[in-house]
C-alpha cells in the first residue's frame, strides 16, 4: 500500500504497549459515545416507524450550523442557542415528516428516497445560505485535562457527558412512561398496536421528535470539535447506516454496542497503521461486512424484521 | 392538531432559513459577481476576449481564482482593454463552477458544458488534481484551448505531458503554485529554519519529526521524499500520519503524533481537515511545531475557524502581506483586500494569469490558439509573487530571481512572512547571494511548545 515509510507502528516496549492500550480505550470510548447519540435515533424511529431516515444526519448537520448561526454569527449565549437549535431542528423534523413521510408512510421504499431528498434539500440550502465555507465554533468550554498523559478537551468530556445524560433520558422515556410503551408496542406490531387504540402516527411523530432531538444534540456538541461544512452529514450517515447493520436494524441496545465497536476499530487502526489512517473508515466497514457473513442478522437483531 | 400546528412550524422554518441568508451572506462578504453584473459601461470595444474560470466556487479555492481574475479584467477593462492588433478586445470572464472538491468527475462535465456553450478563447483555474488531470485532457487534446493551471500543483499535469508530446499538450501552462516537487523543496528550507530554531531554544540536537499528510494524490512525491530528505537535515523521523482530506476530527491522529515524541508536524494538507488539525492542534496544546503546507492556514478565516488555536502554525504560501516580494506585491495584496475583505491566498494569482495573457495577446496580434501559446512561452511578467517565466514544460520557474514562494506563520492573530528571511541558496559557490524579502520575520515557537519541552 504506498510503500510509506512508518506505515505501520510498533510500540518499542511493554510501557508504550500499556500507553497506546489506554489511549485507544479513551479515545474509542469518546467517539463511540458520538456515534451511538446517532445510531440509536436512527435506529429509534426504525423500530417504531419502519422509517430509514436517511436524513438523520443531515438533522445533525442542520444543528451543527444551528449553533454556528446563533452561537458564533448572532453572538448569542451558548446557553440559549443550544436549546434553541434543538428545538428548532426538532421543530424542522416534525414538519419534515408530517409533511414528506406521513402521507406515505406505508410505502417504505418511497420514504426512504423521500428522506434522501430532505437531506439534499437541507445541503443545498446551507451551501445557498452559509457558502461551501469551512466554518469552526468556539468550544464551550476550551481546555483541556491530562490524566495519565491523555489529552482530553473539555468539550469532548462535555460532550460525553451530555450524551450520556441524553441516552439515560431517551431510556427513561421508553422504559418508564406511557409514551415509551407506546412507542415500544408499536414498535414491535404496528397493526395490533393500532387495534388496540393507540394513535401510530401520533405515536410515530413523537419518535421522529426524539429521534431528531438526538441527532440535533449530538449535532450542537460536536459542532465545536467537526469542521462544519455542507456535505459533513455523509461521512456520518455511512458510519451510522454500518452501526445499526451491524447492531441489528431497530435494535437500540445493538446500535450502542455497534458504535463502539466501530468507534474502537477505527481508534485502533489510527494507531497501529498511522500511514493508514484515511482507512479507518474503509477497515471498520470491512470488519462489518465480515461479521455479517457469519450473523446476517447482526448482533442483536432479529433474522428477518418483517417476522417480528 | 395539524391545522394549527402547521402553519405556525413551516413559517418558523422560512424565518430560520430567511434569518439564516439576511445574517449570514452579507457580513462574510463572499458573494461571488456575476460576470453580467461588472461589465465596463460606456466603453465602447471592438469585440471581447472569453476567459473561463474554472474552480470550486463555492469553497474559498475558487472564490479566490475568481477575485484575482475579476480584479484584473476590471483593472484591464477600465485601462482600455486588450490590444488585439488594430483592436481593442474587452476581457469577459466566465465562472465555472466545477464542485471539483466534492465531485472531481462531475468537474469534467462542467468544463466541456461552458466549453460547448460559451466556446471561451481560454480557460484558468483548475484546483483538485483528481480533477484537472481529466478536464486538461479534455481541454488539450479534445478542444485545443489554452489552459493556465492555478491551483493544481501536481508535476505530472505538465511534466510528462508537455516536454514529452508537445503537440498534444503545448496548449497547458501553469503559473500557481510551483510545481509539487519545488514545494517540497521549500517546505525543507522552512523545516530547517524552524529545526534550528528548536535546537537554539529548546536544545535539542536532532529534532524528531512526524507527517501529517491528508490521503490524496497530489502530496504522493512529498511523502515520498520527505522522510528520505530529513536525516540530512539532522533529523529524525518518527512516523507517517495521513488521515482522510475530509477529516472532521483528527485528535486520535495527535495523541499519536505526540507518542512519538515529535518535536516538530511536517503537515502537507490542501483539504478541510487543516482546519481541525489547527484547533486540536492548539486546544490541547500538542507539544510540536507545525509547518509545511496547510492551505486553510494561508486564509484570513482560518484564525477565526480555529477559534485562535491555530496560532503559530506555519505554511507555505505565495503571498504574505508584510512581505514586498516584487514591488507589486503589497499594492496588489492590499487593494484585493480592500475589495474582497480577504488576504489573498495563492489561488488569487489568477491576476497574473489573465494579465500574462493579456500580454501574449497584444505580443501576438491575434487570439489565434497556436500564436498565443508561443507568445506565452517567451514570457516574462513580474507580478505580485514575483518574476513568471515558464519552463520547457510550460511550469513557472521556482528559484531566486524568480517566483520562491513565502513561508507564513499565524503570530498572535497575524499573518506574516517568516521565511526566507536570510536564505542562502547556494552557500558554497555564492555564499554573498542572500535572499530575503523586505518585512520578513523570525519565526517563532509557539510558546506552548517551548514551554512543555523546557519542562
């Protein structure tokens, strides 16, 4: 490949193997977290709504220039422009699918070129309003800490911690209220859900809602560590469209466990192969497609989704 | 619930979008004119000249190439056009909007379409080189038109091709940047400068350096040669990092870069990913000093991009502001900034290009393809980057006397020329020629460097 000198590293001793062990762990750790702040919403409104929203990452995207418009070009407290480009990328969100996916939502194939559409609609209208710029946002918190040698910025502890926090309430959501158990009973039989009484499309809605606030929140705190540009929603839809395949299509708890595993295999491969970093991407997808031949199904799905 | 929620989410969604254009657009200062919109009123011309600018004009590469030719056939146009014999020519420029960054592929098609409809008397530009190498193809061998390269720094666009099949390929020149292997020759000259620098202040006799280089084709040659060329220069090289050109976050690539132990980045970066490499670079204060070639970090955004953490890198460019390379360098570098709000980068030389062009023409008499091209070898223009002239394979000549290239450095919230500042280009056998252009300045370590390594 190349033929690039100091293609492939070798650590010198059992100290640089612990150091590289540690620094793969963290830094693995943090883009996992990322990742799956993506993949559970795509997977989330996958489960509940049969929708394959190939514009969730474009809702990131959208609130990643959401932040750089209020926070950076309107000066405004980051305080109130984080709220206020959530709710607004949720707002965009639920227009978006009363207005595209609701009224053909039962032909799937139909939505999911009807969300490829949104996601171009969205790049073009932020390369006519902000230019094909790269554009930064201030982190909100600057620094950084060392433990061990590490260097960790604030925003990405930050950013750990409020996705973090996001999962525990989109859990607390599912799992403890009455919108929770609706959105699971639809999830697992649309019909009888609807025979039942329960209102699917309302019900629907409401996941959209959710699943959007999560990309959007995973858009605002990465804002400040991506470089903002109108395709930056791409790379992400791959990586997110790879997790949920790998996790099981619907399954939340697969999505997690596929973030971090792609997440740990593309930190792995930065370090071991740093003449072959662009790869990471390429490796992790290989990785993917090889679990797959052994558990079509991926971890924790179920072998065929229209069985369930 | 529909009908009321509706109405009120969509007018939201208009005035976020609407605040989004009144906000954004004008305060950037970035539109790009419409050729229609700056055409001369009240001069009368006997007929005009079409030149294509062909570039990604919605990303900073092409708006650049697309200021410094408009800024010159404004300044052509109001000081009475082109003298084409007996005539006089206007200059029309055509925007291209090749999207070469993201579609190099589709960049071909947009090139043979404004070919086809507008049938320019020639055509500049040309920045990704996974793009230029098929549209030169086209533009060369299918169209025989002149194509003035400013962008693409590539060897084999021209090396191989014109000196090797003339006839197939004369109609190719290139007048920015220098060619790839004369920027490496002077990202080393600035990697010198800046290892003694790190020997002098922080002691450290054979410095250890890494590259950072994006995946791409054009810096093949110089990851290739760099690591050969470092043990002469009394340094050791500890690694090859080359994340993707798109990459958003290249933080894991940094914590290795700083495993290594490196002292210094030689970064070799044409993409977006220069700019997180400058904001992670700076926020966690990676203890080595960049320099080499970060095309982001040669634009006035960059700094504001980084959110100042990418302060005291340090990149090649063509122009600096502070440095009065020839005597049109300032005033050109002054009055584009007056007019676009932006320092020049060395995109922008497409100024020179559209006048080396007005030059061959009036030297020719005719816009005849063949009599254009061998005016346009006998060139000699000074301009802002200093003395064009083209070699046997129609690639500006990199040396002293000629066009050198500057070395810039971020210096709190500055963009100033740091090298050459007293370069000696043949020490033995002339060691009184010394080259260094007037407002050059040190180049410093940046103090989080040199505070890690004295600790």
């Amino acid at each position: 490949m190349r033929g690039l000198p100091g293609l492939i590293h070798h650590p010198g001793n059992r100290r640089e193997e612990l150091a590289m062990l540690s620094d793969i762990l963290v830094y693995g750790l943090m883009n996992g977290a990322v990742y799956a702040m993506l993949a559970i919403g795509f997977s989330l409104i996958f489960g509940a709504a049969r929708i394959i929203n190939l514009a969730h990452t474009a809702f990131f995207m959208l609130a990643a220039y959401a932040i750089f418009y209020f926070g950076s070009e309107l000066a405004i407290n980051p305080f109130i422009a984080i709220p206020l480009s959530i709710i607004l990328v949720v707002l965009v969100g639920v227009v978006v699918y009363y207005v595209f996916m609701e009224p053909i939502r039962e032909h799937e194939t139909a939505v999911l070129i009807v969300t490829v559409a949104v996601a171009l609609v969205f790049q073009e209208l932020i390369l006519i309003i902000f230019g094909g710029h790269y554009r930064g946002v201030s982190s909100i918190v600057a620094g950084y800490i060392s433990p061990y040698g590490i260097r960790i910025s604030y925003q990405y502890l930050l950013t750990l911690g409020v996705v973090s926090l996001s999962l525990f309430i989109v859990w607390l959501i599912l799992m403890k209220t009455r919108l929770g158990i609706a959105i699971r009973s639809s999830a697992q039989d649309r019909e009888i859900a609807n025979l039942m009484g329960m209102n699917v499309a309302k019900i629907a809605a409401a996941t959209m809602a959710i699943s959007v606030g999560l990309a959007a929140v995973a858009g605002v705190m990465v804002a400040p560590l991506y470089t903002l540009e109108p395709h930056m929603w791409l790379n992400p839809l791959v990586l997110v469209l790879a997790i949920v395949i790998l996790g099981g299509l619907g399954s939340i708890k697969g999505s997690f466990i596929g973030a971090l595993i792609l997440a740990f295999i593309e930190v792995t491969v930065v370090f071991l192969i740093p003449g072959g970093a662009f790869l990471k991407v390429a490796i992790a997808l290989a990785i993917m497609l090889t679990i797959l031949i052994i558990r079509p199904e991926g971890l924790f799905g179920v072998y065929m989704e229209g069985e369930r | 619930m529909k009908s009321k929620l509706f109405p009120f989410l969509v007018l939201l969604m208009i005035l976020f979008l609407i605040g989004g254009i009144v906000g954004c657009t004008p305060t950037d200062g970035e539109d790009v004119v419409p050729p229609e919109e700056e055409e001369e009123e009240g001069v009368e011309f006997d007929g005009e000249i079409k030149i294509a600018v062909t570039g990604p004009m919605t990303n900073i590469q092409g708006e650049m190439m697309w200021w410094g030719a408009l800024m010159a056939a404004d300044e052509i146009n109001a000081a009475g056009g082109v003298a084409v014999g007996d005539e006089m020519y206007s200059v029309r420029l055509i925007q291209v909007e090749t999207d070469e960054i993201m579609d190099p592929l589709g960049a071909v098609s947009a090139v043979e379409n404004v070919i086809v409809s507008e049938d320019p008397d020639f055509l500049i530009g040309g920045f990704r080189t996974e793009a230029v190498t098929p549209y030169t193809d086209l533009i060369a061998r299918d169209y025989n038109k002149i194509f003035i390269i400013c962008g693409a720094a590539t060897n084999e666009l021209l090396h191989g091709r014109v000196d090797v099949d003339y006839d197939a390929w004369k109609y190719l020149f290139r007048v920015t940047p220098i060619r790839s292997t004369d920027l490496v020759t002077v990202t080393i000259l600035m990697l010198n400068d800046v290892a003694m620098a790190v020997r002098e202040e922080l002691g450290i006799a054979a410095p250890k350096v890494a590259i950072l280089a994006e995946a791409l084709e054009w810096n093949e040659a110089l990851v290739q040669m760099a690591p050969q060329i470092f043990p002469t220069l009394g340094l050791e090289f500890v690694g090859t990092f080359r994340p993707s050109a798109t990459a958003s976050d290249v933080t894991t690539e940094l914590r290795g870069i700083e495993a290594t132990g490196a002292h210094i980045i030689y970064t070799i970066m044409s993409g977006p990913v220069g700019i997180p490499f400058g904001k992670q670079w700076g926020e966690l204060e990676i203890p080595a000093c960049p320099v080499g070639i970060n095309v982001e970090a040669q634009k006035s955004g960059y700094y504001p991009a980084t959110d100042g953490f990418g302060d005291y890198d340090c990149t090649l460019n063509t122009f600096a502001q502070n440095a009065a390379i020839t005597e049109h360098t300032i005033p050109f570098i002054s009055k584009f900034v007056d007019l676009y709000g932006q320092l020049p980068n060395y995109n922008a030389d497409t100024y020179s290009a559209v006048y080396i062009l007005k030059e061959a023409v009036e030297r020719a008499g005719t816009i005849d393809t063949d009599s254009v091209i061998a005016e346009l070898e006998v060139t000699d223009y000074t301009g802002a980057a200093g003395r064009v002239v083209f070699d046997e394979a129609h690639d500006v000549i990199w040396g002293p006397g000629y066009v050198t290239a500057v070395g810039i450095q971020w210096q709190d919230g500055e963009l100033v020329a740091a090298w050459p500042l007293e370069w000696k280009p043949d020490a033995q056998n002339a060691p009184d020629l010394v080259i260094g252009y007037e407002g050059v300045v040190p180049y410093q370590i940046p103090p989080h460097v040199l505070e890690q390594w004295r600790e």
